[in-house]
C-alpha cells in the first residue's frame, strides 16, 4: 500500500531531493512532505535498512527511494550524492539531517571524549561531508537555486546543564552552515539549518534513556518546552520549515536558522 498523500505542482515541484536519516523521526515526516509538495524525486538515505525500505515502499517507489548510507563514512556519502545525480541528472536539496544523540548525561568535568568523538563523527563530520559533496554536485551540475539544509537543534543555540558533546555538535553544525552559505551564495546555492525543539522521535527517546511510553515521553517532552504556543511541536511542523527553506518560496533566505521551537530560544531585539 502506498501513501495516500496527494502529490501537487507544490513548491518543490520538479525537485531532486536527498534526505539522510530519512528513515524515521524528522526525516521520515520530511520524505513525506516533499512528496506531497510535488518533489520530483525524494532518495532517503539512513542505517536503518529495513525501515528506510518500508518508507520508501509506502510512499511509492516511483518518487522515493532509499539508498544505505552511513553518513560518517565519506566515500558512502560521496556514493549517495553521485548515484542521485547519475539517476535524475541533478541534485536541487539536499536535507542533511541524520544525527545521534548524547550517550550520556555529562559535564565538562566528566566529559568522556571517546563518547564525544564517536558522536562528533556523525554530527559534524558526517553533516560536513554531506554539504561537501552536495555542493559540489550543485556546482558541477550548474544547478542554480540550489538549497541544503542542516538539522541543528534548540541546544545550537543555547547551553545545557547535561548535553555538553551533543551541545557542542550542534553549535558546529550551525558554524558549517554560516561558512557554507557565505561560500557558496556566489553559485546560487543556499545553506540553512533548522533547530528543532524537543519532539517525540526516536532520537528523544534515547536522550532520554529508555523506552517510554508515548504518554510518559509526551510528559517529559512539556517539562523541557517553553510552551508559549500552548503545545509541542510535531514532526509535521519541523517537515513544513524544511520543505519551505527547501524551496524557492525562500530565495533570498541563506546563513539562517529557523526555529522550530515555540518560542523557546530567545530572539534577539
């Protein structure tokens, strides 16, 4: 059975699309959307083989597939980016998004850096590498008004009291995107990251160490937002700023990162 999601002449329409951690959580939802938007092509790319297949499948292999790839593996990544383009002749987004979270609650005091490196490798490493090939996929195609998008996080913009490795990951991501976007504005292509407040994926589920019933995940996920909108966020809404930094509706938008957090992280004056 396929998603019953109707496609439209949307505003991703005609689009090649790569989303890695495409398999679930924020990635899934994403997959989903930039179909339903009219994306011409959606490769979800992730480890987890089974469920990217099964994605992949109830969206209709006729606009998704799915490629295994571990993002901390370079040659993997540069793989990813080429059989897309050998496949649809460009890549127009590419949707950075797989990441892993803290291993553990720790301090700079008892911070464990073999935890750190491990983490580092898929969080910044891997985000670089996606970047690096998508943009130089972008530049040799000559696709002009291209966009990449990085997931960061609230913690991208803030300090936490237990996340130190995972914190500082996401501060780096949004270190690569304000490089990457001032590097290659003169080639058309805009870089983006979205930051996300706590949601109910499975990445939560880890950080919070154990699995949680959805009740009791949706319990700690209230405690940790500032509920200036009256609820959490969803998926969905992290999928929608995505598809519309993705898209050309945000042309003149590059070095941004767009909160998707209900007013949590204060905004400057």
């Amino acid at each position: 059975m396929t998603d019953s999601t109707p496609i439209s002449a949307g505003k991703l329409h005609g689009k090649v699309t790569i989303i890695t951690g495409g398999a679930s959580g924020i990635g899934e939802a994403t997959a989903r959307r930039f179909v339903s938007h009219g994306a011409r092509a959606v490769v979800i790319a992730d480890v987890q083989d089974e469920k990217g297949q099964n994605v992949a499948a109830s969206i209709g292999h006729d606009r998704c597939t799915y490629v295994h790839c571990d993002v901390t593996n370079e040659d993997q990544v540069k793989a990813l980016v080429d059989s897309t383009v050998r496949r649809y002749g460009r890549l127009d987004v590419m949707f950075s998004n797989a990441g892993v979270p803290s291993a553990c609650q720790q301090t700079v005091v008892d911070f464990d850096l073999a935890a750190y490196e491990g983490l580092f490798a898929v969080n910044v490493r891997g985000m670089a590498a996606c970047v690096k090939h998508a943009a130089r996929a972008m530049v040799e195609g000559g696709v002009r008004g291209g966009s990449v998008v990085c997931t960061a996080s609230r913690m991208a913009s803030v300090g936490t009291e237990k996340y130190t490795d995972y914190t500082m990951s996401k501060h780096a991501v949004l270190g690569l995107v304000r490089c990457a976007s001032l590097q290659l504005g003169a080639c058309g292509i805009r870089v983006n990251a979205v930051s996300p407040g706590p949601i109910s994926t499975p990445l939560l589920v880890a950080l919070f160490e154990g699995n949680l019933e959805k009740e009791e995940l949706e319990k700690r996920v209230e405690s940790t937002v500032s509920l200036k909108i009256g609820r959490v966020p969803s998926v969905e809404n992290v999928a929608e700023a995505v598809s519309f930094l993705a898209s050309d509706e945000s042309e003149f938008i590059t070095g941004h990162n767009l909160a998707v957090d209900g007013g949590y992280i204060p905004q400057p004056v």
